[in-house]
C-alpha cells in the first residue's frame, strides 16, 4: 500500500505539472488567468508539482 500511495502521488505531480504547463505555454487549461498573475501561479504550480513529485520518488525509493 504505502508503494502504491508514493506512485499515485508522482502521477498527481505529473498531472499537476503537464496541466500548469500547458497553461503557461498555450493559455489552454485555465485561459493564462491574467497574465502577471497567471505566470506567477503557474511557475509555483510547477515548483509545487516538481517538489511533489521528488518527494515521492525519494520516498519510494526508502520504501524499498
């Protein structure tokens, strides 16, 4: 179970992170909000979504 969780919470990472990305470059999940602001949220979306998904490759790997 715990392997299965650390798996899941990478796939919701790369999720996270191809729909933040995708905003950023395309303007297509969310419309780029207002530009400033938009940029701002989908940079920490994608910081928040690549410290996510570390978190869950180091921890299964100490699940091993």
């Amino acid at each position: 179970m715990p392997k299965a969780m650390t798996i899941a919470g990478m796939v919701v990472a790369g999720l996270i992170g191809l729909a933040f990305a995708a905003d950023l470059v395309l303007s297509v999940p969310f419309g780029g909000l207002s530009r400033p602001m938009g940029l701002m949220m989908d940079l920490g979306s994608l910081v928040a979504a690549g410290l996510l998904g570390y978190l869950s490759w180091d921890a299964m790997h100490e699940i091993r």
